[in-house]
C-alpha cells in the first residue's frame, strides 16, 4: 500500500509539472535533462617546446602555428610553455605538471624522448604525442618525418644549381636525428653529380648547436670562401647565421623545416619542409573527436609529408629542367625505385 500512495503522488507530481509548464508530452519533463560540463568541455591540451624558441627557430614556430590552428578552429584550450634542455629533471616536472593538468600533453625533438619516456607510462590515461622522436608506449603517438627523402630532393637540387661541384651541409647537432638530413642529403646529391665534393659539419655534438648562430655563421663563411656555392642548414635558431652569411658572399642556402624562401629572395635557393601545423592539428583533432590513436607513424613524400619549397620568391632560381628533374626523382620515390639512406657511415670520410 505504500509503494502504491509513493506511486500516485509521483503521478500527481508529473501531471501537475505538465499543467504548469505547458509541456507536449509528459515524456519531455522526464527525458529532459541539463546538459553536463564534461559534454561541452574544450580539451585541454599543453604544448611543450623542448627550448625557449618559438620565433628563433623555424622548427619551433611551425608547432607553435599548428597548435594556435587547433585553438582557433577546435575550440582547444592551450597552454604553451617551454622545457629546459640543458636540465631534463625540470623538463621532467614540466611535463609531469602538465599530465595533470591535460588531456592532451604534446612535446617535439630528440631532447624531449628519454624524458617523456620516463613520464608517459606514470599517466596511463594522459594522451601524450612528441614529434621527430620514436617511441613505443600505449598512450603516446610518435609522429616521424622522412627527413630524409626531403633533403634528397633539395640535394638535387643543390647538385643541379652548383657551378663550384662544393656543396656544404652545416647541422646543429651531430645526432642520429640530424644525421638522417644528412644522410639524404648527400644522396641526394650524388644522385645528379657523383664527383660532388659534400663538407659535412656540426656547431655541436649536442642541443646546444641550435642556439649558436654566431658559430653558425662562422662555419658558414669558412665554407663560402673554401668554394662551396651551396649550404644546407639543419640547425634552428643557427640557422639565421648561415642566411647572414649567404648574404653576405651572396651565395646560395637551403632553408629547412618550413618554407624559409621569402627570407632572402635569390639567396634561398629552396627550403626543404616539413608539414608539421598539418600533422599537429591532425593529432589534437583526433584527440578531441575521441580517435586518438598511439603508435609510430611515419610521414614522408608519398603523404605529403616532407617536400621541397616552390613559390615566387624561388621560382627565378630554378630552371624548369631542374623542376622536371627533381619531380622525376620525387615520382622514383614513392614509385620504391629509389630508397633513400636515412643513416651515414661512421666516422665519416
């Protein structure tokens, strides 16, 4: 009997709810129900840098427009900061800090992947994503670039615009991410000119040969003056002390990382490029859509992923031979016909 009187005034209390609010159907006031905040909340996402060098480094501002993409066109909420690459414990605590506070922690460059490798397995639930590193962990996407077919494609390109048969590569740290550059690089170059002569050099054997454009410069001059007409830079914020030089013997550089041909129009021959805004939005979208996936994942000339600048600023330099030329060694690429070294032999030559 009492279950029953419990039941009636339920009825009661229903109908009455639809006697004053004028509802259709007494189904809308039981089905109706507030929205929660964890439907309509923005994921949280952290971007961090593996230095202060967004602005100063090509490779560094390319995250920094992918992730400002994101916030913008995804609703995301950002947070930017930047890691200590001279003390990987306060690295560490960074992005710790970071696991609890976001769904999303995203990090870049060799110098973050021991410590994210130590973090990342403490915040099973944390999706984390780092770039240019490989690493096997459940909730981590390691997204890689073949960096290498890239700078095969712009070392046919130095080999075809050299008058000299020098050619130069400067990178900022003698490391196996770097040496991948190199590596196809050189290929790449003798691929068109096999009696090429290839000066290789590194500012440092560490992540402090990105932030030295003052030796950057002065390895470049050195090379200009020993005869090379052609340098490929591969080391961030050193990178503008190898354009001072070009301009200085107005002589040629190869950019990298992002299109760097409007930097000095006649002196930037070409600018091997990574589609890093591309990738970094697709991570934080799948994120957001709940389609995160983890694992190595490899993006090179086939997707899209790396390829060489072509534009106004550039176009003058190169002839259309050179461009049929170097399309045809893009097509053998992805056709398998030619596989590009991503290693060098040790000690060099």
């Amino acid at each position: 009997m009492k279950s029953f009187n419990i039941l009636n005034k339920y009825l009661f209390f229903l109908l009455g709810l639809f006697v004053i609010c004028g509802c259709g159907t007494i189904q809308d006031v039981i089905l109706s129900e507030p929205s929660s905040e964890t439907d309509t909340a923005p994921l949280r996402v952290t971007m961090i840098y593996p230095s202060d060098c967004v602005g100063t480094a090509a490779y560094c501002t390319a995250f920094h427009i992918g992730v400002r993409t994101a916030e913008e066109e995804l609703g995301i909420t950002l947070t930017e900061t930047n890691g200590n690459e001279n003390d990987p414990a306060a690295t560490e605590m960074l992005i710790r800090d970071a696991a609890q506070n976001s769904e999303l922690v995203l990090t870049a460059g060799y110098q973050m992947g021991d410590v994210l490798a130590r973090v990342a397995p403490e915040f099973p639930d944390v999706k984390f994503a780092i770039f240019d590193v490989v690493l096997d962990i459940p909730n981590v996407a390691s997204v890689n670039y073949k960096s290498n077919e890239g700078s095969f494609l712009v070392g046919a390109i130095a080999a075809l615009k050299s008058e000299s048969n020098k050619i130069g590569y400067i990178g900022g740290a003698d490391v196996p991410l770097l040496q991948e550059f190199e590596a196809g690089y050189v290929a790449g170059i003798h691929a068109i000119n096999p009696d090429a002569e290839v000066a290789v050099e590194y500012i440092s054997k560490d992540a402090t040969g990105f932030g030295q454009p003052k030796k950057a410069k002065e390895l470049a001059l050195a090379q200009y003056v020993n005869g090379i007409d052609v340098i490929y830079v591969a080391a961030g914020g050193s990178g503008q002390g190898v354009l001072e030089a070009a301009q200085e013997q107005q002589k040629f550089i190869i950019w990298v990382d992002s299109n760097g041909n409007h930097l000095a129009p006649g002196i930037v021959l070409t600018s091997m490029t990574k589609e890093i805004p591309a990738s970094v939005q697709r991570i934080i979208q799948e994120a957001a859509e709940d389609n995160f996936m983890a694992g190595i994942r490899y993006f090179g000339i086939a997707d899209g992923g790396v390829s060489y600048a072509l534009d106004e600023h550039n176009q003058p330099l190169l002839q259309d031979d050179i461009i049929t030329t170097v399309e045809s060694l893009k097509a053998q690429i992805i056709a398998g016909e030619i596989v590009v070294p991503d290693t060098v032999s040790l000690p060099r030559e």
